[in-house]
C-alpha cells in the first residue's frame, strides 16, 4: 500500500503528472509541435564536415589558404573534365571548360575560379583538367555548395566529355547523401521488427505501441532542437543519424521497463492506478534515471575530442537521451494512467498480463546459482576469443572506397588518379612566410615521398605568404603519407605550415589516437562512480563496470576480423579497407559502454532491491534474473535488431556502426549481464553489497524497494 509517507521523490513526480494531466499534456504538445516544426528542416540544415583537429597546422593551412589564395584550400571545389575521344584544347573541350567556368562563378560561395594550368591540371596528353572553385565560405557551406552545383556540373557532360566533381567538399557530400539514404532504409526495415519483438514481448499490441510513440515524441523533439541549436553553432549530420538510433533503442528499453512494473503493479490484488504508479516510478523509474545519467556521462566524455564533428554527434545523442529521458519520467506516466487497465488491449492468448517475475528467467537464475563456475567459465572463453584479434586492430581515416563507386566524387578521384598520379588526389598545401619560399619549396622537391611540387605561388591579396603544391606519390589513404607529413614538418621552418585534405584526415586521427585513453579513462571512472552511488556497494560496482569491457573488447575483435580482414565482407557487401576507421575505437566505446551500463543498471538495480527487500544473496541474483531478465532479452534482441539493420545497406562507417554495436549488445545482453554478472553476484555473496561505514557517510541514500 503505497502512503504519502513512503512514496519516494519519482514517484510523487508519477502522482503530480497524474494530477496535473492537462499541464503535462499542454507542456508536450507545445514542446513536439513546437520543436517538430523545425524537424522537417533537419536533412538541409545540418552541415556535413566538420571533420578536423581544431587548432592543428592543417587547419590553420587552410584558413589561410582561403583567406589569402582565392580559396584554393583543401574544402575548394575540384570539377575533373576528362575525354576518351580526344584532347580538352580542341573546341568542344574548351567549350566544356568554359561552361563549368560559369556555372562556378555564377554561385556567390565560390571564390576564384582556377582555369586548368598545363603542367599542373591539365594532363600530359590533354584529356583530363581539373577546374578549382575556391572556398569562398567555411566547410559546412561548402559541402552544401557542393551538394548544390553537383546536378547543375554533371548537366554539363556530353557524350564523349565527362564532368564529375570531386573534391573533400564533394567527399563529404556524396558521403552524407549515401549515408542519408542507408540511415532512412535501416530505418524503415528496422520499425517492423521492433514492433514484432514488441508484440511478443509484451503479449498485447497496445502495450507494445507505447514504446514506439515514447520514442518517436523523443526523436521529433531532439530533431528540432538540433535545427535550432544549429543556427547558433554547426551541428553534423551525422549527430540525427545518431540520435535517431539512439532514442529508438533507449527509448524501448525504457518504456519497456517502466511498463512490465506498471502491468505487475497494477495486477495486484487491491492495487489503485496511482499505487501502482508511485511503485513503478519509484523502482523501475529510479532505474532509468540512473540508466539515462551513466548514458550521457559516458557520451559527455566524447567531449574532450577536439573536433566540431564529435562533439556535434555526441551532443546530439545526448540531447535524444535527456527528450527521450523526460518523456520516459513524465509522459508515460500520463499515458500509463490514461490507459490503466486498457494497456492490456488486444492481448495475445499465451499473454501473462500481470507477470513481473518471469518463471522462466527464475529457472535460468536458479540453474546459475548451481553452476556459477561452469557457466562463468564459458562466457568468458566466448568473450575473450572474440577479444584477442584487437591486438592487431589498426586504424586509420577513411578511404575513397566509403563511397559508393557511382558518387561523382569517386569518379572524380579515380580519374584524377589515373591522370596525375596515385598521390594527385591528397595534394599538400605548404603555407609558408615569402621570404622563405624558395628554400622551402626546393626542400619539398627533394623530399622523396613528393612526385611533384609547383613553384611557390604568392598571395593573391599581396599578405607575406606564399602556397606551394605538392603531390605526393602514394594514395592519400598510403601510411606512407604519414611518413611523409612527419618528415617535412620536422625538415621544414616551424612556421612553414601543412596541409591539405589529406593532412586534415592525418592530423584529426593523431588527435583522436591521442585522446582516446582519456576518453576511456573517463568513461570507466564516471561509470563506476554512478554505480558506486546507485548501488552504494563498491565490489559490484567495479566488476559491473568492469564486465562492460569484456563485450566492448569482443566486439572490437569482431571488426578487425570483419573491417580490417574482409570476413563477411561479402555478406555485408562492401569493400575492405584494410583498416578500422580511426574514429571508431573512441566513439563506439563511449556508444558501447553507455548501453552496457544501461543493461547493468537494470540487472543490478533490481538486485539491490531484491537484496534491500531479503537481505539473501540468492534472493539477490535469482530475483534480478527473473525480474529482469525478460526486459533486458526483449530490448537486447530489439537493439541488435535495430543496429544491424545499419550493415546491411549504404556506406561503409554505417556498416561498422551496425555491426560493432550489434555484436556488443548481442554480448553484453545475453552473455555478460544475463551469465557472467549474475556467476559475479553468486560468488561474491553477501560480499557483493557490503559497504564500508565511512562511505556509506559520504554516499547519499539511494533505495530501490518499494
């Protein structure tokens, strides 16, 4: 029986939602319609690059670049103009050339245009030129001008000259648009599978229908706030591809939870609507407000990444959790009290309407008490197999071959390629002080990892400055590129700066191989104190963030096998690079531990409670099994569903994306906190929650039982 006395601060915050249905109402509809206005605008408004180490040499290169030299940086457009039948200085080839002149001109954002230079941009035997439009804008607009001249260039084809954009502006467009279209495909095909898995999960469509409209009032709300925080500070694209995942697997897993306690709570004998309410806030509610605070403390740290993109995305998965967080808290409460006893519509016929306590997750909980070591044996040898191969993971940024081999910027790079050389595509752009020109650029000569370097070329505006080009002669995706940058930056003056495209990809994957211990550091330390104040028991604190490790490792392993190998690339369809891209490893971490520790919070919240209610270790473990057990298969199965949805279609990073968090949910779920956390509660006993004094003083009071 629930009194005023013993109802806790949630739920008198389910009661107050109840009482105050219409505020509640009012305030969600003003915040869907409002923001949701602005969600339709979320596809053009949101930039596409930003992918850089702010405040490296190469960035600095390209602002000066753009500033001084007609924006002939590494974000200027590049149209490669190429013919099979004969050289581009016969009339229709100049007549093409001049056409693409135009329309590049025609469009305020392009700075100088750069007519093809013999020598330089326009091939030996005259059937491929290269016209530059300069960056007359930052790099975000520039992939939306790119985005924009791509018909109007191609229109400009006939049919034996062929014009294809290409360029990191076009890069970055092509990508996006491939990456678009594969997001929306996974997500169409992934909506009928949750729901089905919902179906079965609840045993009644109504029950199963919440879940989706919790997460769809989330990513409409998060969508808008996006648009609108853009105007402000550019936000990627990349951040809605993200956060439409993330509020789609979060926001099940906790209306699944919340839902299930309503069902049993509701089901019991003399219960009210609100008691049952107050009871459900009160436990499964604390669970995912602690669940939903260890999310966006592990994404937080993504943060310390210097990058526009990172920060962008991260904060945009964020922004989905707290929508999809304060919908969880105060609209499903409403709607459960709306519903009541109607929740329970259309039920299926083998449906336990009132079941908190799964029967058959108690046998499984109870079989482990039996055979701790047995089991815990096992689940560790699966998990640390999969494991080993990240010992020989390598990464690096990505290569050509994520775009799809029709983008124009493909196209574009490989007749480049073909024309000017292996290196033409990641020429460097050296900016140096005038008077130094001349002995840098006969350094650049002599370095042997340059094919070719332009003379120094002074600043258009008549600033002390002058650029010289150089191509080198490996792939821009060649280690050896790096070689090359680390020896001139170390045989060049210190205010001699490099850059270029290539550089920009160099320079933000040393900044994340350098960031990324910290982000783990970060992530594990911030971790465990959550727990550590949840569950006010430090041994199973640390093995629960520790158990987390074991799936993100496995799930590493499993994509050097895949990413780096090639195994299953033919399944997934797409081809190797032979590398990891470098920014997986601390992203997807961060992606990986946030909902490991959503899983562990959910386990191990409801062991606390168990253990509160008892004071029995076994009550403790077979308890949290049976009580959650079923929500966490049903929202595990759901995620992995959802996520691998995103390797079967588009580009290569959403693959890897789908793929590395499918496998770690499809661990994490079933085989560390279904197995190895419940073997850990069994053989650490009583052990397992005990407290020293002196830290319960400084804990704050945490209680899950009701």
């Amino acid at each position: 029986m629930t009194t005023a006395t013993t109802t806790g601060p949630l739920g008198r915050l389910g009661l107050a939602v109840l009482r105050h249905r219409r505020a509640t109402t009012l305030i969600w509809l003003l915040v869907i319609v409002g923001l949701g206005a602005f969600a339709p605008r979320v596809e053009a408004s949101l930039s596409g690059a930003g992918w850089q180490a702010s405040g490296s040499d190469s960035v600095a290169a390209r602002e000066l670049a753009q500033e001084h030299f007609g924006g002939d940086a590494s974000s200027a457009l590049q149209v490669v103009i190429h013919s099979d039948a004969r050289p581009l200085t016969s009339p229709a080839g100049q007549q093409v050339i001049a056409r693409v002149k135009a329309t590049l001109e025609a469009d305020p954002r392009i700075a100088e245009v750069v007519a093809p230079q013999p020598g330089a941009t326009l091939s030996h035997d005259g059937r491929t030129a290269i016209v530059i439009g300069g960056a007359g804008v930052d790099t975000n607009e520039m992939v939306r001008t790119a985005d924009d001249l791509k018909d109007p260039l191609t229109a400009l084809s006939s049919n034996d000259i062929q014009v294809t954009p290409t360029g990191a502006s076009q890069l970055w467009g092509d990508f996006n648009a491939a990456n678009l279209t594969a997001m929306m495909t996974s997500e169409m095909i992934s909506w009928p599978i949750t729901l089905a898995i919902l179906v079965l999960a609840f045993g009644a469509l109504v029950a199963a229908g919440l879940p989706l409209l919790l997460t769809l009032a989330g990513l409409v709300a998060s969508a808008g706030s996006l648009v609108v925080i853009n105007h402000f500070v550019p936000v990627s694209i990349w951040a809605m591809n993200f956060a439409m995942m993330f509020a789609l697997a979060l926001g099940i897993d906790y209306a699944l939870f919340l839902v299930v306690r309503y069902r049993a709570a509701r089901a019991a004998k003399g219960a009210t609507r609100e008691q049952a309410i107050a009871e459900t806030m009160d436990t499964a509610g604390k669970a995912v407000l602690l669940s939903g605070l260890t999310v966006l403390v592990s994404l937080s740290a993504v943060m310390i990444v210097p990058s526009p993109s990172f920060r962008s995305m991260a904060g945009g998965i964020m922004l989905s959790v707290v929508f999809v967080l304060a919908a969880t808290l105060t609209l499903l409460p409403l709607v459960l009290g709306g519903l009541d006893t109607r929740i329970n519509k259309l039920a299926l016929p083998w449906s336990k309407i009132g079941e908190h306590r799964s029967p058959l997750f108690e046998k499984w909980g109870r079989i482990l008490w039996r055979r701790p070591v047995a089991f815990g044996v096992a689940a560790l040898i699966v998990l640390i197999a999969l494991a080993a191969p990240i010992f020989g993971l390598r990464t690096a940024m990505p290569s050509i071959k994520v775009l799809p081999t029709d983008a124009p910027a493909r196209i574009g790079y490989d007749r480049v390629q073909a024309a000017f050389g292996p290196g033409a595509p990641g020429t460097l752009q050296i900016v140096v002080p005038t008077a130094q020109a001349t002995d840098v650029a006969a350094t650049v000569t002599a370095d042997p990892g340059i094919a070719a370097a332009m003379p120094p070329m002074p600043a258009g505006d008549g600033a002390p400055y002058a650029l010289i080009q150089a191509v080198p002669t490996v792939d821009p995706s060649d280690p050896e590129l790096g070689e090359t940058v680390d020896r001139l930056r170390a045989d060049l003056p210190s205010d001699a700066l490099v850059g270029g495209a290539a550089v920009e990809n160099l320079d933000l994957k040393s900044q994340l191989d350098r960031s990324t211990p910290w982000v783990i550091g970060i992530v594990l330390g911030l971790g465990f104190v959550l727990l550590l104040i949840a569950l006010q028991a430090p041994l199973i604190a640390l093995l629960g963030t520790l158990a987390s490790l074991l799936s993100t490792a496995a799930a590493f392993g499993v994509a050097r096998l895949v990413f780096q190998d090639g195994h299953l690339s033919g399944l997934f369809g797409f081809e190797p690079q032979g590398f990891l891209d470098a920014w997986a490893p601390v992203f997807f971490f961060a992606m990986i531990f946030a909902i490991a520790m959503d899983y562990t919070v959910f386990l191990l919240a409801s062991a606390k409670e168990h253990w509160e209610r008892t004071g029995d270790p076994k009550e403790a473990m077979v308890g949290a099994v049976a009580s959650s057990g079923r929500v966490i298969f049903a929202a595990g199965a759901v995620m992995v569903a959802v996520f691998f949805t995103f390797s079967l279609s588009g580009p290569l990073p959403p693959k890897e994306m789908g793929v590395i968090l499918g496998v770690a949910v499809l661990l994490d779920a079933f085989l560390v906190r279904l197995v190895l956390l419940p073997v850990l509660l069994r053989l650490t006993g009583r052990a397992a929650w005990a407290c020293p004094s002196w830290l319960r003083r400084i804990l704050p009071t945490i209680r899950f039982s009701h």
